[in-house]
C-alpha cells in the first residue's frame, strides 16, 4: 500500500460520521484486510474476511495493464471488450460471475443480519460496483457509470418501501456525509 493510501486507511475512523457499524466485512485480500483493521481497532469488532467479496480474478491479465493485454493478448482483449460482463478473463472471471458471487455473500450478510443497521464491507472497485448495481437495480453494463474512488466509501440506505438507495458514494476524509 502507498504512503497516500497509508494515510486514507489511518484518517477513515477518525473522521467517520454517522452511525457506528456492528459488523465489518472485507475481502481475504491483504490490501482489503489492511484498510478494514483500523475501522475493526476503532469500533472493537472483529473482522469477517469473506473471499466471495474479493476482487474480480483477472487470471492471466492479473499485474498486467491495459497496453499490455492489448499486445500480449490481442484477441482475447478484443472478445473481452466486446462482452466484458459476459466474457470471462482468460483464466479468470467475468463480471458476472463476480457478481454472482459477492451478491451471495451480500445477501447472506444481509439475510443474516436483518436487524443490524449499519454493516461495513471493505472490498474492491469491481465488487463494489457489483454489489451497488444489485441493490439498486442497475444493469451490470452500468457499474462503470458508479463514480468510485480508492479508499473511499460509499452509504447505501433502504427506503420505507424496502427499496436501496445509494445516498453517497466516494466519501473521503475531507467529506461528510
């Protein structure tokens, strides 16, 4: 992890607002792990790590950025492109399968928990979207259109008709809710 991103991780519980949450989730991944610990240390919960909120398994990709998947890799970058929700990573995931698996996740805690008013789920941008399109009923070929920023947080509410709101997203240190 970055200094900057050291540095997101250590002023996220001092600056958080609104109601404390009782249960902190995160993906296995270390970097996901890292950023959750500080939030479980302030708020004296335990963290449940849950590999179904991992990132997207990029399988052969994994490391590699763009330009180089486009040399390395030109007609599976070209199917990938064509059906990235659809179209699974060489040796990796699609999106929906990404999907699949933390909607799962999501909804066990959810089930689980239905009482519990605030839950806290450290994951990644592509889980995220993931999860935000599923509650809010958007099209997985929409998750892009979801602003994220790293190390940031997004609150999602339920209305009284039991339907999700996303009330903000990309809620920094210096933001407020």
């Amino acid at each position: 992890m970055s200094d900057a991103g050291k540095a997101s991780v250590a002023c996220m519980p001092k600056n958080w607002s609104g109601q404390t949450p009782q249960i902190i989730c995160s993906s296995t991944l270390l970097r996901a792990r890292l950023s959750a610990m500080p939030l479980c240390e302030t708020f004296g919960l335990e963290l449940r790590a849950d590999a179904r909120f991992n990132e997207m398994d990029f399988g052969r990709w994994e490391g590699l950025n763009w330009g180089q998947i486009e040399r390395e890799f030109p007609t599976d970058a070209n199917l990938w492109s064509e059906d990235w929700v659809v179209q699974p990573v060489p040796g990796g995931e699609s999106f929906t399968q990404v999907h699949h698996r933390c909607c799962e996740a999501l909804h066990e805690l959810l089930n689980v928990n239905p009482a519990c008013p605030v839950i806290l789920i450290v994951a990644h941008a592509g889980s995220i979207r993931a999860m935000i399109c599923e509650l809010i009923g958007k099209p997985l070929s929409s998750a892009f259109d979801i602003p994220l920023e790293y190390l940031h947080r997004c609150e999602l509410h339920k209305d009284a008709d039991d339907d999700w709101q996303l009330v903000a997203s990309n809620i920094g240190c210096a933001d407020s809710i």
